[in-house]
C-alpha cells in the first residue's frame, strides 16, 4: 500500500495532504476540523454537530439557496459527517470543477453566517433527526450503553447530542464553538484525483493562505478511569424484538494492541470495514461467534467492530436474540467463546485468513477516489497517514500469541457493559 | 487465468462505457454475458440477474422467492452452508442473492485471482441449491425476526402501506418479503418445487467487471453455466392492467412507542422504458432530489424545518411506477407537512420546472456519470441496466443528448400526465 503523497503545511497551519490518482476524471477533497462530540460539555452537546448543520446555511459569498445548487449543478456529490473526534465536509466533482468546492471550504471556515431564523428552523431539523433516530432500538440501547461507559470522558453522549440542549441552545453558543474550532490551524485539507501537485498547491495556497490562524483551541481531555465492574442494564420499548450489546473498553486506534484486536475481531465477528466509500464488507458467517451463537440459533444475527478513535473507546458485539432465547443464555454462550480464544492459541490459518480479508477489502475500497481521499484525512485524525499505509503490514505481523494476550486483556467481564433492549409492546412516546 | 494483459479494447482514461470496450455475448442456453475490464483495480464484481421473482410467488405463499433466494446459500450438492462461507470468507470474497419482484439478482466480489472460485460457487448455488430442512428452519426464524423487525419500522412500514393503497388489486401491493403468516406456511419442498420450476438460463444477465478481459470472462461463464438448462422454466406470469385510483386514498400503520412517523404521498409514475422517463427523471430531480432534495427538500426543511429528510422518486421499474414523496416528521407535524407536499405537488403540475431549474437538473445528470462508472460496481449497474431495459450499448456515450433533448414543456406534460393532486395516495406509519 505505499502510494506517493505530498504532505505540506500553510504558514497560518493548514495541513495539506494531496494524492494523484488518473483513473477517472474526478477529485474529491475533504476539509477535516479536529471538533466532534467529545470536545462538548453539557448544556452543548451536540453543538459540532449542528455547528456542521449550520456550514450549509450560507456565506456571504455563497448564499443558502444558491451553495447548495452550486455542487449539484457541476455534477459533484457532497456531504458532512460529524463523529466523535472530527468533523468533515468532503466533495467530489468532475475535475475541472473542483476549483468551486475549493473555493468553498475556505470561504466558510471563516465567513459562516449563523443567522438567527437559520439557526432556528435548523433547530427543529435537527431535533427531527434525533427523534429518527430514536426510533431504532439500537440507538437507544447505544445511547445508554455509552452512558454507563463513560462516567468522566466526554465521549458519553450521542454526537446528535442532548434533546434538553437541542432545544435551549442559542445562535451565540453555536456562533461561539465555530469560531474557536474552524480555523486552518486546526484544520487538514485532503485532496485525491486527477490532478497535477504542484499546479493545485498553488491553487490552494492562493485561496487558503490568507484566512488567519486562531489560538490553538482546548481540547477537553478527561481520561476515563478503570472501569470499577461490569454494568448490566436494560433499555424497554415497543416491539418484539430482543436486542443485546455488549461493549468493552478498547484502545485507541494508534495503540500497538489494536491490530491484534482487529485480528481477532475478525476471527470473533468477521472483518470490520473500514472504509467509508467502497461498498459493502464480507459476510461473517464462519466466525466464530456467529458459529456458536447464529448456528447454534442463540441469536438471529450477530456482528461486531471497534470504532477507530484518538481515546479509548468501545468495542461493542451487537446481537438480535433468537425469540426463544433468553439474554442470560445468550450472554453464557458468548462468554463460553470468549474464553476460549482467550484459554487456547488461535491457528495460523485463521490469522493468514483474517489479513486476506484486510486486504481484499483495502483492495475494494481502493478503486474510489473519494474513499482513497477520506483515508488521507481520516487517519491524521487519530493517527498519521502512515498508519493507513503501514496497516495491512501490521496486521500481518500479529501472531497467535498477541491474540490470546490482547483477548485476555481486553474481553473481561468487569471491563464491559451489557446492555438489554426488552421489548414490552406498547411504551410511552 | 485471466490477469495481467490489458488489451487494445481495454477502456481509455475517462472514457464512458460503449459498443468498443463492452462486450456483449449470448451464450446458446439463453444467458447474456457483459463484460469490460478495468485494470486498475486488482479486484472484479460479478453482477446479474435471473428472470424470476416475487411475482410468481402464491398469495398464501408471499415471501416465497425472497426465501428461496435467501435459501440458495445455505448448502449445494459440493458444499454444506458452512462450506460455501468458508471458500468466500477465507479470501475475502462475497457472494450473495436477493429476490425483486421480476427477477432475483445476485452480487459477488472478489480479487481478480479467485474470480473463477466465486464463478464456480454462483453456478452451484444457482443450479445445485439442496434446501436443508435445517438450514431452512434457521433460516425462517431469522426471516420472521425480521418481519416482526420490518414491522416497528415506520419508514418501511409507510412505504409497504403506500404499495397497499396504491397498487390495491395489482400484484404490486404485495410486499416481497411476504408477512409473518406466509413464512410459516412455505415448506423446504416448496422452494426446491420454485426452484426446479422457475431457475433457470433463459434471460439470465451475467455482468462481469474488473481486471479480466472481457471474452476471458465470457470463456469462464460458459465453462460453468453453459451446460445450465431447464426446459421447462416458467414463464413470468405477467401482470394484470392496473386501475389508476379514482380519488385521494389515505392510511395510517399504527406503530405506538416512535417519536417520529413516516409519510409517503404518491400518484402514478413512469415505466422505465416510456419514452417520456428521463422527462420524469429531470422532473423529480427538480421537485425533490437536487441539491438538497430539491423544492420539497426546501419547503419541508429548509423553510419549515418540520422534518431531517423530505425528497421524492419514482420508481421506474418494468411495470406500472409510482412518483412518491417521502418524509419523516415529528407525529405533530404529519398533516402541516402532507399540506405543504401537496401544494408543491399542485404548483408542479400546475406550473411545470423553469428553464433555469431544468438546466440546473441536466448538468447534473450528465456531470455525475463519471463518478457513477468510477468502480466496478458502478459500471456493473450501468451495464445490467442497459441490458435489462434494452437501452443499447452505447446508451451512455448518447446520454448526454439525450438529457438535453429534454424541455420545460415535456416535463410539464409528463408531470400531468402521472401526477393528480385530487388523486393521491397518502400512507403514514407511527404514532
């Protein structure tokens, strides 16, 4: 996976990351913020996330009605994503339109609007997409869940945030978290495609280099203590179905123990996809897991995955129980699997099998342009570009013995939270 | 096998899929086979379909292609469940079917090295398929988890009860994945009895893209399925003439317990072969797709901000469509928001799209084709739909043109044409 990149850095901070792939007449360019849900405190949660809202309503320069058209009308595709460490706003377009969403991406880091009635009728579609959300059981099984994982670090709560915030924060709050956290020097542009290096750094440069940098902005940082035991819990609701996660506390991605982890994640689960483009990953029907619990009939389904992140975060194994199945056998049946990968050495075979997966599904991922553009900002999220190149490399130097370790360490009962969906027919709205 | 060599047919840099680098090859036991390579990626997505599906299933028996199709994977006469996964997942490889209401599809990806691996299990589980009463029994409690999952589902609970209202009589209302009481009744003979009578080669698409030449592709679809016959596959039982509704209808899916509810309005809607399609594909892209989500996009949440998500389509498949428009709203909002909808739905037919909106439209759909045949499966979609709607091979070289040809006038007249405001049908489901 070495493919040759430029890496550079804007006298105001901007980092730039670019890629040249001639496959297709296409660039996709992403401007990453190191803002997400954990740099919020309540009474703001969910501010970056209607902060990320709010970069659709319009500049001076480009006016609400007229940004929006502007993408669509040049054939491009666009959207945002807010998570728990970042926040990004990609574009893909024809080649020769990219000029527009350059052009764009520096405008609004600094020249946002947040008028007042945009800020308002944003409101109400943002509480909109919580109350959707609301309506999946796993969201609200999640939300607890991630609740009682996070006493201390502010990675406990939803990135759409709070209601009781959604509905009392203002055009100031909002106005506020943008300003300190949308500027270049918290910022990384990432570009992929068909393109000459030097030609478009200079073209960014002309259009990025004279937006000021700001004062480094805080970024919260409360370490979660050990976890003091399992917690059990329960989340009742409408329906018929029975859910279960289990999430254990893991390490973050750059820790040296997460590519044991993802090998045995793999072997557990199935592979996890990593990519955000690329379509769809591999079925985890000879996992070990889905052998013992969706075989063996315990559950309906079953899959699991870490989530890539700068702090410790959660591994969760997500299950639709078998109706005749109660949550206590199901749990024993999983903690029988877990024990055992942590009792007995893993085969060679099954690890060789876990790293083609890695890398057929790299191999995938790879003939996007937008995808092959998230990954240049995404790992500088957490990691550094290296970590994306150096992965597959990685994963293939995991032996069976890292695995049992890293089972041992990680997949104890008193580092997790059980969570229980009970559907109990008609609840209150 | 098959790697390596680009050929002189090999697509240029940038160039759109036609006649010079697609090729196109009827195997004597009826089965097309499309192929154009791409070298730039190590890997290869084999894509098509069977023309069997949900139409042919029995009213007491709905769901039963879905399950079969569901059924295939789960052991042949070569492999047990177990051992058909452990071929794919051991390198990566995907494979999978999926029953439509004309005809059941199927996906497989792999790397270019273990293509003829995916070939060879497609050809099993296709042609060889054995039903295990045991897998079949897993396999039906995970299909009625979920139904009763579809079932607290207000998005997909709305647009089943749109199908209901909307189609009435007309095998179109039935949903595909049937209902809990038509799972239970399918036994592990009725597949197998659908599968005998309705699997087979004739007017099968097979679609192979990636880093192969396309007559090596064509060599290897033939060394597996080339043998393939039945004789006595079915032939589509048709469809029944569909009876527009004669005034608005409405329905309401009572879901307790959800803090939002889904609403789908809709009215008739183009085939994908009528002549005036791409008049109601650039109409809908004005009404509720551009940008974001067009006029209804605008009205129901820029402007009102009563919902996350507001946006129209049509459905443009082999029979009769439907043009929806579809939102989800806070259970307070249902009738502000059906209002509001209703009244873009009047002033579009009353008014049409401005010259400025149509042009808006069309640059979009001609600037976005690159990036729809940027992967595999990309062009793998492109090429099933030129095949299955008989567009031609050099349907997206014309393209362009063709989005252009397009007038404010014929959009007005095909907007009138399907869409009658006092002649709707409206579903929700929540609350």
């Amino acid at each position: 996976m070495s493919d040759p990149i430029t890496k550079t850095r804007l006298s105001n901070g901007l980092t730039l990351l670019l890629k040249e792939i001639h496959t297709a007449p296409l660039i996709s360019s992403w401007m990453w913020y190191r803002v997400g849900s954990r740099d919020e405190v309540p009474p703001r949660t969910g501010i970056s996330h209607w902060t990320e809202h709010m970069q659709f309503k319009g500049t001076r320069q480009f006016p609400a009605a007229v940004l929006d058209k502007s993408i669509s009308r040049d054939g491009g595709t666009w959207n945002a994503f807010t998570y728990l460490d970042w926040t990004t706003y990609y574009e893909t377009m024809p080649a020769d339109k990219i000029e527009l969403a350059l052009r764009l991406e520096a405008d609004r880091m600094v020249n946002s609007l947040f008028e007042e009635k945009e800020v308002e009728s944003e409101r109400t579609v943002v509480i909109s997409e919580r109350e959707g959300n609301e309506n999946e059981p796993l969201f609200r099984l999640g939300e607890a869940i991630q609740h009682a994982a996070f006493r201390v670090h502010s990675y406990h709560h939803e990135i759409i945030g709070d209601l009781a915030d959604l509905r009392s924060m203002t055009r100031s709050d909002l106005y506020h978290h943008y300003r300190t956290f949308y500027v270049p020097n918290n910022a990384i542009l990432t570009l992929a495609g068909d393109f000459e290096t030097q030609n478009m750094l200079k073209r960014i440069e002309q259009m990025h280099a004279s937006i000021p940098s700001g004062p480094t902005p805080p970024r919260l940082k409360r370490d979660e203590p050990p976890a003091p035991g399992e917690i059990r819990l329960s989340v009742e609701g409408p329906g018929e179905t029975t859910y279960m996660q289990i999430a254990y506390h893991f390490p973050a991605a750059a820790h040296p123990d997460f590519y044991s982890l993802t090998v045995l994640d793999s072997l557990l689960a199935g592979p996890s996809n990593l990519n955000m483009f690329g379509g769809g990953g591999i079925s985890n029907k000879t996992s070990r897991l889905y052998r013992a619990l969706v075989d063996r009939e315990f559950a309906v389904s079953l899959s699991g995955g870490a989530s890539v992140t700068l702090d410790p975060y959660l591994y969760t194994f997500s299950l639709t129980l078998h109706p005749k199945r109660k949550p206590e056998e199901v749990l024993n049946a999983l903690d029988a699997e877990i024990q055992r990968v942590q009792n007995e050495l893993v085969s060679p075979e099954e690890v060789a099998r876990a790293i083609k997966q890695a890398r057929a599904m790299f191999a995938y991922g790879s003939e996007n342009i937008t995808n092959q553009a998230f990954w240049l900002g995404y790992a500088e999220m957490f990691a550094t570009y290296d970590w994306f190149l150096t992965y597959l490399d990685r994963l293939a130097a995991v032996t069976p013995g890292d695995i049992q370790k890293a089972a041992q360490a990680y997949f104890q009962p008193r580092n997790r939270v059980v969570g229980i969906y009970l559907p109990v027919g008609e609840a209150g709205a | 096998m098959m790697t390596g060599r680009r050929s002189s047919n090999s697509p240029a840099h940038g160039s759109l899929p036609g006649p010079e680098d697609i090729h196109r090859q009827v195997l004597p036991n009826g089965i097309t086979v499309l192929g154009r390579s791409n070298f730039n990626s190590p890997s290869v997505v084999l894509s098509g379909y069977l023309t069997t599906g949900s139409l042919f299933d029995p009213v007491e028996k709905l769901g039963l292609a879905d399950f079969a199709s569901s059924a295939l994977m789960r052991g042949t006469q070569k492999h047990t469940f177990d051992g058909l996964y452990a071929e794919l997942e051991a390198v990566g490889a995907s494979l999978g079917f999926d029953a439509g209401m004309h005809t059941t599809g199927f996906h497989g990806r792999a790397l270019v090295e273990d293509l003829p691996l995916v070939l060879g299990l497609l050809s099993e589980t296709m042609c060889q398929p054995v039903f295990p009463e045991t897998e079949v029994e897993k396999l039906r409690s995970q299909l009625l988890t979920g139904l009763s999952i579809r079932n607290q589902d207000t998005s997909d609970m709305a647009d089943l009860t749109f199908d209901e209202i909307f189609f009435r009589d007309h095998p179109y209302a039935r949903p595909e994945d049937g209902h809990p009481e038509t799972i239970k009744a399918i036994h592990r003979s009725d597949l197998a009895e659908y599968h005998r009578r309705c699997f087979g080669p004739r007017g099968m698409v097979i679609v192979i893209v990636g880093a192969v030449e396309p007559q090596q592709a064509v060599t290897a679809v033939q060394g597996v399925l080339g043998d393939w016959s039945n004789p006595d596959q079915a032939q589509d039982p048709g469809l029944p003439d569909f009876k527009p509704l004669t005034g608005t209808v409405r329905r309401h899916a009572p879901i307790p317990g959800k803090s939002q509810t889904d609403l789908v309005i809709g009215s008739a809607g183009p085939r994908r072969t009528d002549a005036d399609y791409l008049a109601a594909s650039l109409g809908n892209s004005v009404l509720g797709q551009f940008g974001l989500m067009g006029r209804v996009g605008d009205v129901v949440r820029e402007k009102s901000g009563l919902a996350y998500y507001a946006y129209s389509s049509i459905s443009a498949g082999i029979g009769p469509g439907a043009w929806t428009v579809s939102a989800g709203v806070n259970p307070a909002n249902v009738d502000k928001a059906a209002d509001l909808i209703i009244r873009e739905l009047d002033k579009f037919v009353k008014d049409g799209v401005t010259r400025e909106e149509l042009a808006d439209s069309q640059a979009n759909f001609i600037g976005r084709l690159p990036l729809s045949l940027e992967s595999n499966s990309g062009i793998a979609g492109a090429l099933i739909n030129i095949e299955r709607y008989h567009l031609g091979l050099d349907y997206y070289q014309r393209y362009a043109g063709l989005v252009k040809a397009v007038s404010p006038e014929d959009v007005l007249q095909v907007a009138r044409k399907f869409i009658d405001p006092n002649r709707l049908a409206i579903a929700t489901a929540g609350v």
